[in-house]
C-alpha cells in the first residue's frame, strides 16, 4: 500500500456566501522513496490539500491515509504523534519559533514525546548540527530567527523537518525565497531524502525544483491532473 | 551598558539614603543631653552609608569582574548596616520612640534592598554575554 | 538543558522580556495589596479584640473635665495625671446598681534618662482589682508587693529587671504581652505604692501631685454594674449621692470600643473596596494583555501544532507561563509588603491611632499562602480566554495560502 494515499479529497469554502471547492475530488499516491511535485497558481488549493493531509484542515469529503492510518479517524494525540514521527512538513510562511535559538528550533521535535525512545542528547545535538551543515547553515546556530534572512529561515526549518527522519516530507514552496546555489542545495537534499525511501511531496512554482521530482502534478482549480510529458 | 548602569546606580541611591536618612527623617531620639545607643547607630549607619555610595560611585568606572567584588563588598557593608541597630550597637528599647519605630526599620529595609540589588548586580555581571 | 517542552515556557518568558515585566509587575501590585491589605485588617481586628479584653469595665468615673483624658488614656493618648480623693471613691462605690467597684491611680511619669519615654503609671488595688489581674494573671502570677512594678510591653526594663523611674529602681516582677492598646505604655503598681512614687518624683523633679495628697489620691473609679443595671442609670445614681457630684466625669468603655470598632470597620471596609476594584482592573489588564499576545501568538502555535505538539501541550505551555508569572509575582509582592508592613509595624499602628497588634507567624503563613494562591489563580485563569483562542482548530488556518 502507498505510504501516502488520497482519495476523492474535498474541501468547500464559502466566500460571499457562495460556497467553492478549494480541493475538489483530488486522488493520490505517494508511495515511499517517491518524488512527487505539484505545481499551481497561488490560490488553486495547494496549501489548503497540503493542510489537509497533515490534519491541520478538516476535510469537506474524502479521506487521508498516512502509513496506514486514516488521520480523519485519529485522535488529536495520535494525530500529532503521527505529525511528529511520520511527517515533516516545511511550510511556505515562516514558522521558526522565535524565542528558540535555530539549534533549539531543529531539537524541539525530537524531544517532545519524550516517553518512546528518548536518545542522547549529544546524538541529538549532533544530528542537528549535522542537518544544518548540509544545508549550509551551521553557522547560525546561535543565531534566533529574527537575525536570519528569509532563504536561511527556510533552510532552517526544512533541517527542523528532517530532524525526526519522517517517512512522509511535505514541502510548500521550499525554494520560494532561495538563490539558485540555495535552491540546488536544498532540492538535492530533498533528492536524497527521496532515494533513501522518504516519499516527498513538494507544492512549487519553480520550473528548475521539477527536474528533481518523479512525477508532476498540476492543480488547477482545486482539481489535480497528473502532467504529461516530463 | 545597561548592566554597568544596574550594578551602580542602585548602590549610588541607596548608599545616600542610608547617609541621609539617619540625619533627617529617621533620625535618633532627640531632646536629650546624654547621647544614647540610637545616636551611636545613626552615626554609625552614615558612615556605612558614605562607604555604600562610594563604592557604587567606583563601580561606575570599572570593568564587570571588578564590580562584581564592589558589589558583593556593598552587600557585606549592607549586613554590617543591619547589624548595626540590632546586634552591634543596638537602639532605644522604648517602642514608641522615633529612632526604633523609624530608624530601625528604615535601616533594615534599606540595607535589605541593598543586599538584593547587589545580588541581582553579581549575577547579571558573572553571566557570560553570550550563552553558550 | 537540551530544549523540550518543559523548558519552552521558561524560554518564552526570558526572550519577551518587556511583556513578562509588565505582566510581573501587575501581578506584584495586586499580591502586594491583597497581602498587606489583609495584614493591615487582621492587625487592626486583633488589636481591637486585645482592646475589648482589657476594657473590662463598663464605668469609669474620673473628675470632672478629664473624661476626654481617660478616654484616650485607654486608646491611644500620652500620659496624664489626674485625681479626685479617696473619700469620693469610696462614695461611689456605695452608690446603688454597683457590682463591683476598683480604684485606680493614673500618673504621668517624666522622661528621665535617654531613650526613655514618658511611661503612664497605674496604681491599682490588687484586693478589688477586676480589670488588669486577669490579664496580668496570664503572665504573672503571685502577688505585687509594695515597690514592685508590672511593664507593658513596650517598657523599656533595663537588663537587671529595673526601671529607672525618679532617680530609684524599681524591681520588674513582670513584663506584660502586648495589647496593641496604650496600656503597652504603661508600669503597674500596688496602690499603696503610690505614695512612694509622689514622694520619689518631689526628689527630683517636679512633684506630681501635692503631698498631702499622695496618700489619697484616686484617679478613677471602675465599676462593674450589677444584673438590670445599665451603665447609664448607675451614672445617674452616682450623680444624685452628693450635689458635688454632678460635675464628676463618667467615661463607658463599652462606648469607646464601639467608636474605635466603627472606625476600624470603615477604614477596613474602605480596604477591602480598593483592594476588590484594585483586583478587577488588574484582572482586566491581565487578560487584556494575554489575549493580544493570544493573536500575535497564533503563528507560534500554529507552527508548535505542526511540530506534533498536541493541544494539552500547547495548553500546557500557556498554563506554565501564566502560573510562573503568578507565582512569582505573588511571592514578591508578599516579599515586598513585607519589607515595609513588619519592621515598621510600631509606627504603622502609632499613625492609625487605632488599637494595632501584630496577629501570630501561623496566620501571617495563612495570609501569605493566600495571597500567592490568589494571584497564581488569577493569573492562570486570565490566560483562559487565550487558551480557548488558541485551542480552537481555526486558529490554524492562518498558515493558509500565505496570509
């Protein structure tokens, strides 16, 4: 079964008392070590389906299997155990805490359910460190997020997202504020992350982010057609 | 800055207050001839005073290791302060009287108050600048 | 010291350090309040209880034109003397209505040596005393010789057990608890010492009263009426014994505690209403204050929420900063009151000129528990409405499409 897997996926807003579907019937698999990009106007849905899987969204119709669970059905505490261990989700605003250093940013996932498995805390502090020299910004460290630029932030949290080794990583816009070196260091982590059997969905606008993904997808609408031709 | 600022002028102010107060509002019994047990301690709590505000004056111009001794020295003189009325030299055992419903309480307040800014001051300035 | 969530409330207080001072510093004013307010009553109330016990009376005749000087002999007046002669007190105590009738003999000492003040000298009749040996019985217990002294508490007794009083040393048998009252100022002594004292004082300074008067000099008259009398109507009998004695003063304790109880009811009522309209406001700017940071605050949780972090965690988090606000605020009021209601409790009484008697160490724990509880308690439940906020899924949404 695939890790991720959509299935006549809903939403309906109302906007000046007219309802619209954000998300309309939307049907899809990701399945682990797959690549998978969605590309899309701002406004078509995007966010909101993205939303929508990791629970954050309750949707109108249609349901979300992660890893063989459907998050409709969890409970709030296995759903954030579920965001926790199995997701990492990079967002397209900024979501860095900023009373935490960025080295504190990237550890708070690992140490919140402190109950299962509870390592080293030099382990810890060693794979954050490790994640945040790949993506080049070990640096700043001590820095708080207020002191960093937006392409630092971002890379910030994609390292925050990584740090629980999630099965499922979903990134919105993750090259929205980069420069190209940035913007190919990032998607080749995520590359990487794929090839060691994550499943990745990427929501982008960036032609150059595509080549990395295996497949591509268009949301037009909130209807999503899977594209031809890459 | 801020903490030079925070390791002096409360030791400035309160040295003065506790020179100043023992001589005007909380000052001794008066009215009598013969010099008691409360007019040795009004001196007594000047002088210190004077030293207090001193030392606060110094702390000024100098480099944060060096306050951190000026203040813990404060803190010491300002248990010397209240010593001074209770154990030392003590004060007039009539309750009533101005120098034990007033000065004596001032005395203690004040040198309380000392002691806590000075706490405050040591540990603001023996906190490394940047976390580690 | 590696971050978790335990931890992150402690962060959140330390990197916003204006709002957690501003929040802290409501906190103190309020714990401040509540605590030396309560202080202050609980002080002012047992001091009029001690009041009432020691007013065992319920008549006192004094000479004519001093009942104003008697009244403030028992409350919160300086020193007097004055006398009627002991022939008149005998009448009195005939009079009809009278269950029980005590002389007492009021002098003014002088003040001697330094740091003394001037003392008020009661000469009482131990053999008809029913006023000051009941309380007197609970710290001393035998017989007041002649020459020998009872102090207040607030007597200055030096530490061979003596007071210097007109240039002689008078042997303490006992130091007296204290009453809040006047009386604290005061040394007791056997009425037949007296005389003793008026001739120590011609010795060396000027004498109190006459000597021929020494001898027979009373001061007042304490009489407890008896079954179906009023104090009033015994008045009215002693006034009709003899004609010289309708200009003798009559002073009812029972009326003075009444007034000093009418104004310490309404200095405590005044309290109370500024300390309840002091509490709302600040419960006002407390939830004010932590719902606008509930609005800046939805991103941050948003992203906690993204995290894993359920909402009994996120509510958590709230809880834990309100109540470490809360409680430490709390304890540094009470600390700060306390600074300033202990050590300067003599004067504090000495300005309110109401009976003022410091209540005991276990309900000073009590009030302080009290007052630390409230505004932990406060401070939680004003960061209720921001945990409702924040709980609702909605909050969330703000991450959408970039808004």
């Amino acid at each position: 079964m695939a890790l991720l897997a959509i299935t006549d996926l809903t939403k309906c807003f109302t906007r000046r008392d007219k309802p619209f579907d954000a998300v309309s019937h939307v049907n899809l698999m990701v399945d682990a070590g797959e690549f998978v990009a969605i590309v899309g106007r701002s406004g078509n849905g995007k966010s909101t389906l993205i939303n929508m899987i990791a629970g954050l969204v309750r949707p109108t119709s249609g349901s979300v299997t992660i890893d063989g669970n459907v998050v409709a059905d969890l409970s709030d505490r296995e759903l954030s155990l579920l965001r926790n261990r199995t997701i990492g989700f990079v967002t397209q605003s900024q979501t860095l805490l900023s009373n935490l250093t960025v080295l504190d940013n990237v550890i708070l996932p690992a140490t919140m359910f402190p109950e299962d498995k509870a390592p080293e805390p030099e382990q810890l502090i060693a794979r954050a460190e490790n994640l945040l020299k790949q993506l080049g910004v070990a640096e700043l460290m001590e820095s708080y997020p207020r002191e960093l630029s937006g392409g630092e932030m971002r890379r910030v949290s994609i390292a925050r997202a990584l740090m629980n080794s999630p099965k499922l990583l979903i990134a919105d816009e993750p090259t929205g504020d980069l420069d190209q070196e940035s913007t190919d260091i990032v998607m080749q982590l995520l590359r990487e992350q794929a090839d060691s059997g994550t499943a990745v969905l990427m929501v982008t606008h960036d032609p150059d982010a595509l080549r990395y993904a295996d497949n591509v997808y268009r949301m037009d609408a909130g209807v999503l057609t899977e594209q031809t031709g890459q | 800055m801020t903490k030079k600022l925070f390791a002096a002028v409360p030791t400035i102010v309160l040295g003065a207050l506790i020179a100043i107060a023992p001589q005007t509002f909380a000052h001794a019994c008066q009215g009598h001839d013969v010099p008691g047990a409360c007019h040795y301690s009004q001196q007594a709590a000047t002088g210190i005073g004077i030293v207090i505000l001193l030392l606060g004056v110094i702390a000024l111009f100098v480099e944060a290791k060096v306050r951190i001794g000026l203040n813990i020295a404060a803190a010491l003189n300002a248990i010397l302060l209240i010593a001074v009325p209770t154990v030392l030299i003590g004060v007039c055992s009539g309750a009533m009287m101005h120098c034990r419903a007033v000065m004596l309480p001032t005395l203690i307040v004040l040198g309380v108050l000392t002691i806590v800014f000075a706490g405050i001051a040591v540990w603001l300035d023996s906190r490394p600048a940047k976390r580690s | 010291m590696l971050i978790d969530m335990n931890k992150l409330p402690f962060e959140n207080l330390k990197r916003k350090p204006l709002r957690t001072t501003a929040l802290l510093a409501v906190v103190v004013v309020l714990s401040l309040a509540l605590f030396g307010g309560s202080i202050l009553a609980t002080n002012l109330n047992t001091g009029m209880a001690s009041m009432e016990r020691r007013l065992g009376a319920d008549l006192m005749v004094v000479p004519q034109n001093t009942a104003q000087k008697a009244e403030a002999l028992l409350t919160d007046g300086s020193p007097t003397t004055f006398y009627l002669t002991k022939d008149v007190a005998d009448q009195i105590s005939q009079a009809d209505g009278v269950a029980q009738a005590t002389q007492q003999t009021y002098i003014s000492s002088l003040a001697a040596a330094c740091c003394d003040e001037k003392l008020q000298i009661i000469g009482y009749d131990p053999a008809t005393d029913f006023v000051i040996e009941p309380w007197v019985a609970e710290q001393f217990d035998g017989t007041l010789e002649d020459g020998q002294m009872l102090a207040g508490a607030n007597v200055n007794v030096s530490a061979d057990g003596t007071i210097e009083l007109y240039g002689r040393d008078w042997p303490v048998v006992a130091q007296l608890a204290s009453t809040g009252t006047n009386l604290d100022n005061s040394v007791f002594i056997n009425q037949t010492t007296v005389p003793a004292m008026v001739e120590a004082s011609a010795k060396v300074a000027t004498q109190v009263m006459p000597e021929e008067y020494a001898g027979k000099a009373v001061s007042s008259v304490l009489i407890n009426v008896a079954e179906g009398y009023t104090a009033e109507t015994v008045a009215t009998n002693i006034q009709n014994l003899d004609a010289s004695f309708k200009d003798l003063g009559f002073v009812y304790p029972g009326g003075i505690t009444a007034t000093t109880r009418t104004s310490l009811n309404t200095l405590v009522a005044y309290l109370t209403l500024f300390i309840a309209v002091l509490w709302v406001m600040g419960a006002i700017v407390l939830i004010a204050v932590f719902s606008t940071s509930a609005n800046e605050r939805k991103r941050e949780f948003a992203s906690l929420r993204i995290m894993g972090a359920t909402r009994g965690m996120l509510n958590t988090i709230i809880l834990k900063e309100s109540a470490v606000i809360g409680l430490t605020g709390g304890v540094l009021g009470v600390a700060v009151a306390s600074l300033v209601i202990f050590p300067f409790s003599s004067l504090i009484g000495r300005q309110l000129q109401l009976p003022y008697l410091q209540a005991g160490p276990l309900l000073i724990c009590g009030m302080i528990v009290l007052a630390v509880a409230s505004a932990v308690v406060l401070s939680v439940v004003g960061s209720l409405l921001t945990m409702w906020r924040l709980g609702r899924p909605e909050a969330y949404l703000t991450l959408r499409e970039g808004e």
